[in-house]
C-alpha cells in the first residue's frame, strides 16, 4: 500500500524508467467524470421519485427497481469508461470483503434516504466516494430535488456547488442546530 503525500493524494510510482505522477490530473478527471454520472444518475433518480404507494409504509418494489436502475446506470458508464475500476456491493455485506487489489474502488449508494425519496420527501440523495490505494480521494453527495451538489478532495476544499464550504469552528453544542430525519 502506498502512502498519501502531504495533501492526503495516493502517491505511486513505477520502477525502472517511467515514472509516474501521483495522477492528479487523472484524479481531476475522475472528479468531473462522477460528478457528472451523479447528475445523470439524479435525473433518473427523480422519474421514481414520490411514486411509491402511500398506503404503504414503505414500498419496497418502488426502491428496489430504482436502486438497481440506479447502480446498474452508475456501473455501465463507469466500466465503460474505467474498465479495471471495481464498484464495492454493499448488498454482499463488508465481512471480509476485499476488492481484489485492484487500484480504484468506488462506493456509491444510489438512494440515501430511500424511505424519504419513496415517500415523496425532498430530503434524500446520492453519494459517490472514490478510493486509490486503500486511500480516499473524493466524496460528492449530491440531492436531486434541490440540485445540490457537494463534494471534496483529498488535500483540496470542501466545495458546495462552486462555493467553498468549512467544517464549523463552534465548538459548544449549545448554539447549534441539527436536522434529523427517519421516516421508516
């Protein structure tokens, strides 16, 4: 396993003559790449959206077809563009688990929030992260509804669409608010 560099990006190299950047650029276009297979992937998201039976809790037809619609989206563009890139399954459950040393893993989860998204709730999403190495490079979350979209970089800012973002510096509880939903 390599080591991160100062800015916390996977560093590899090869023996020998050629030597090989730590993939910045390669890395900046895996940024745009997935941010614009999420975007796809949230107007898709949205022909589901709210459709589910509202007699029923939850509507676990509804989220189950639009979930493998979602991944099997994200997977084909991904793999025709990145063949020798691996996508970890979460539905296999991580005892164990292993990726098959291969160089790039990506996490996506195509509905969070899914009993909000079924239900017709504006508060549900997407994410995608990407790992090099065993190292995370970059995580987007993005929100359909509101077209929303954050994301960050390994060692870069934290970016809210195009504005930069910061992790609060309060540090007491007390003058803060938080936001939590669970409709299950």
């Amino acid at each position: 396993m390599n080591e991160p560099d100062e800015k916390g990006r996977a560093v590899t190299t090869k023996r020998g003559k050629e030597k090989v950047s730590s993939g910045h650029e390669k890395i900046d276009d895996l940024l745009k790449f997935a941010i614009d297979v999420v975007h796809h992937c949230g107007e898709k998201a949205l022909s589901f959206y709210g459709k589910g039976q509202k007699d029923v809790k939850f509507d676990e037809g509804l989220v189950t077809e639009a979930e493998l619609q979602l991944r099997e989206f994200f997977q084909d563009r991904l793999f025709a563009r990145f063949p020798d890139h691996k996508v970890y399954k979460s539905d296999r459950g991580d005892d164990g688990y292993t990726h098959g040393a291969k160089r790039y893993l990506w996490i996506y989860d195509p509905l969070d929030g899914v009993a909000n998204f079924q239900a017709g709730i504006p508060v549900w999403g997407m994410s995608v992260a990407l790992f090099e190495n065993y190292w995370p490079v970059f995580g987007i979350f993005h929100l359909p509804v509101t077209g929303d979209l954050f994301h960050a970089q390994a060692g870069h800012k934290a970016l809210w669409g195009q504005k930069q973002i910061h992790v609060s510096s309060q540090e007491g509880i007390n003058d803060e608010s938080l936001l939590l939903t669970y409709s299950r």
